[in-house]
C-alpha cells in the first residue's frame, strides 16, 4: 500500500533533543517510512503505510514519551 503523508501538532518540545527523541521512537513504528519532527513549528511530519499503522499510533507513540500530541487537517 502506498504511504500517505500526515502531519501532527506537538506539544512540550523543549530543546531539539527533544525532536530528535520523537523521530528515532516514530522511526521504530513498523508503517513509517519517513519522520520529520521540527521544534520551531511545533509539528512533526509522517510517512505512513496505513496498512500497518494508523495516524492514532503516531499520536500514541508520541504521547508515550511525555508530549502532547493531535493530527492537523
């Protein structure tokens, strides 16, 4: 299945540190191709094969490593 392309509001980031920390677990995610968390915008970008994964995974992952996390439309 071809992977689509969601992006997230996040919040809590402090440093870049912090992006970085969100990339590596989303990477680990099986279904994401690619990740791009950046703490200017607040936001991070998915690549996401909603066969394996969906957007609601993404927002767990995230949420997990103590931040705030909601799709954008």
């Amino acid at each position: 299945m071809p992977a689509t392309t969601h992006t997230f509001r996040v919040e809590g980031m402090h440093c870049a540190s912090c992006s970085l920390l969100i990339d590596d677990a989303l990477e680990d995610l099986p279904g994401v191709r690619s990740t791009r968390t950046t703490l200017k915008q607040g936001r991070t970008t998915v690549e996401l094969d909603l066969s394996r994964n969906s957007p609601r995974d993404v927002v767990r992952v995230i949420e997990e490593l103590g931040y705030r996390a909601s799709p954008l439309p």
